[in-house]
C-alpha cells in the first residue's frame, strides 16, 4: 500500500498553514523590532552610526540576533527597514 494517500485537500491546508504561520513570524518580528527600538536609538545617540557600529553595541549588551546568533552588519540593516516599514 503506498503512502501519503490522494488528499486533494492537502495543498489547501498546506497554504493555509503556510499563511498562518507566516502571520506568527511577522507579528514576532515586529514585536522584537520595537523591544529594540529604544537600545538602537539609545546606540545612534552614543554616536554609533553606520550598521556593523550598531551590531557591536548590540553585542556588547548582550543581545542576540533573531534566530540567536551575534547581531552583523546586514541584521542591523533589516532592523532598520523594518522600523521604515512600521512609518
């Protein structure tokens, strides 16, 4: 008997599926991105200016990136278009 079955349905459940979980990560994202907000503003007030000065801040407070790594340059960049998005 082979498996996984003829569910015609199957591809309507993965979507949605898909799309819900999508929803979850972007409402996670945004709400890490504001969490963060006041450090990188603190950050460009204490003079750090271009990305990677922002991600060394960033580590040495013991931050982590999203998915729980050192913050980098191109991170920090994502952040920022995010807090654009958000306006």
């Amino acid at each position: 008997m082979p498996l996984g079955g003829n569910n015609p349905k199957i591809g309507e459940h993965a979507l949605a599926g898909a799309g819900a979980s999508a929803e979850v990560r972007t409402a996670r994202s945004r709400q890490r991105a504001a969490a963060l907000k006041p450090v990188v503003d603190a950050l460009r007030c204490e003079g750090a200016m271009s990305l990677a000065e922002i991600a060394a801040g960033l580590n040495d407070r013991g931050l982590t990136a999203p998915r729980g790594g050192p913050w980098r340059a191109q991170g920090v960049r994502d952040l920022l278009l995010r807090y654009a998005e958000a306006t």
